[in-house]
C-alpha cells in the first residue's frame, strides 16, 4: 500500500506535464494528420491542428449511416476498461483548458451528483438518436453544438476570415451560446462540461468500477480526517464512492497523510491471489511432512526441517 501511495504522490506534480505532453500529440502543430483513425480524447478534428478523429463525432456519423462503429466502439472498450476516467484526468486537451480555467480564483459551486447523469442524456439523444433518426442536418445534432468545435475550429476560422476581409462562416446561434455558457462557466465550476455534458465522460465513467487501473481505498487506515473530500475538486466523497463515475482520476485525493487512497491495478490482484495461492501451497506442504515426521499437523506448527 505504501508503494502505490508514494507512487500517486509522486505523479500528482507531473499531471500538467503529462496533460501537455498529451496536448501535442492530439493537436499537433507539425501537421501530421490522421483523421482516418480514431482518437480516444474529447477533441474536433475539424480543428486546423487536429491529429486523429474524435470518437464522439465518429460515433454521431457512423448512427447517421445506420451502421455500428466497431472500430471506434472497440477503442474505447479497450481504453476506457484499461484507464477507465484517468484518460479524462491526465490526457484530454479539453479536460486541460478547463483546468487552467479552473486556476482562477473564483468561488467554485459542485453541482449535485444527479447533474452528472446529462452526460448520459447528451451521449443518447444528441450523439446516437438525432443523428439516426434526423441526420446529420439536425440542429441538435451533437457536432452542431459541440463547444469544443467552436472553440477549435468554427470561432477560429470565422474570426480568421472576418480579420482578412472575407466572407466569415459563423457558427449558428446555438452552437455560440453553448460555447459561450461552457467558457463562463468554467471559472464557477470545476470541468462543468466534463461533469455535465460531455458523452465521452459518460462512457469512461462507466469504466470507473471495472477499468484495469483504479482507485483502492483502505478503510483500516482511514483516520476520517476528510482531507481527501476537501482535496477532490468535483465534490465526489473519495473514502465513499472511489469509483464514482464522475472520478476523473487526479489523484488529488490520495494525498491523504494515512495512504487511505491508492492507485491499484487488476494485475496486483492476480499477484496477490498467487501470493495466497503459494502460501496456501507451501502450509499444506509442511502439514504433510510434520504428520510424517513429527506428527504436529494438529498443531499447524511448521517442522524445523526444510523441504
């Protein structure tokens, strides 16, 4: 327990690195594109510097054709039921702008868990219903309101061309509200639009319970000192609900003094139960050879002979 407390503390000061690190590869200023291929992070790929497709586009398009997206579904499987909500944590660029957003210091207000479930009702009905039923032409279609597209790509190139003197493609009212609210709104809450909206959060989320690489907690060295629910920006209850589907994975809660909160694997559990499984072994072993040397199995006192 020690080892994966020391190893979440030591990782927490790099987060911005790595989410930087993660910013050039998904947006990359040497145009090295491949929107053929499907990214695993809530981005545009109509973005000038976009590098792979966004999934949720993907998945809008490929319900629009009537047709079920294997490859982009098996790719998030894979990455959500490996990392589960660090991918939203440590990797996404617009995870990271609404962090730097958060910096500032102004009064942050959590909204309820129950909020949380819009994100549900974004994937369902503006990603997977509209598109299917009403095409891609739809207002509500989720691309035709996606902040993070107004943000990289519909803004820019409008405000580009009106600087230039051509004619400027503006976005459609709706689409320049939603940006508008999500750009407000992150100096007021922590990730509004992660907590809220995004249908990529809601997937991950899912995986939150399940993913290969998650959140343990010791409830024998928990002390109830709180710190780890004063340290979680969302408002999730660490020591509680370590695996809420809100949980972006930061970390920040297991800076926790006692080790209460740790990064845990699905591979130190296999290890554990062959550790058992050895020990098991190794107990009936030495039963054997005292009932036939010393006849203190009853005792399961280990013999002072070696095997």
């Amino acid at each position: 327990m020690a080892k994966a407390a020391s190893i979440a503390q030591k990782l927490i000061p790099w987060r911005i690195w790595v989410q930087v690190s993660f910013l050039l590869v998904w947006l990359d200023p040497l145009a090295i594109r491949f929107h053929a291929i499907c990214g695993a992070v809530f981005h545009c790929h109509s973005c000038p510097l976009a590098t792979f497709a966004c999934p949720i586009g993907v998945l809008g398009q490929f319900s629009s054709l009537h047709l079920f997206p294997f490859v982009a579904v098996g790719l998030l499987i894979i990455v959500g039921g490996l990392l589960g909500g660090f991918v939203c944590g440590w990797a996404c660029p617009f995870g990271f702008l609404q962090d730097i957003a958060a910096k500032v210091p102004t009064a942050k207000w959590n909204p309820g868990r129950w909020m949380s479930y819009f994100r549900c009702v974004v994937l369902i009905g503006l990603v997977v219903v509209i598109p299917y039923f009403f095409g891609l032409g739809h207002p509500l279609f989720f691309c035709r309101v996606c902040p993070a597209g107004g943000l990289e790509a519909s803004l820019p190139r409008a405000m580009t061309a009106a600087l230039s003197g051509e004619q400027a493609n503006w976005p459609n009212a709706v689409k320049i509200s939603v940006v508008v609210v999500i750009v407000v709104a992150m100096f007021f809450i922590y990730r509004p639009w992660c907590v809220l909206f995004c249908p990529l959060g809601a997937i991950f989320g899912l995986f939150n319970r399940v993913s290969a690489l998650f959140l343990r907690f010791h409830p024998a060295a928990c002390t109830s000192c709180n710190l780890c629910r004063t340290n979680c920006a969302i408002g999730i209850l660490p020591d509680k609900q370590a695996s809420d589907p809100r949980c972006i994975r930061c970390l920040e809660c297991s800076q926790c003094p006692p080790q209460a909160l740790t990064v845990g694997s699905v591979f130190e559990r296999t290890k554990a139960v062959g550790r058992k499984n050895n020990d098991q072994t190794d107990t009936e072993i030495t039963m054997v050879k005292c009932d036939h040397k010393a006849k203190c199995c009853s005792q399961r006192r280990p013999h002072s002979g070696q095997l």
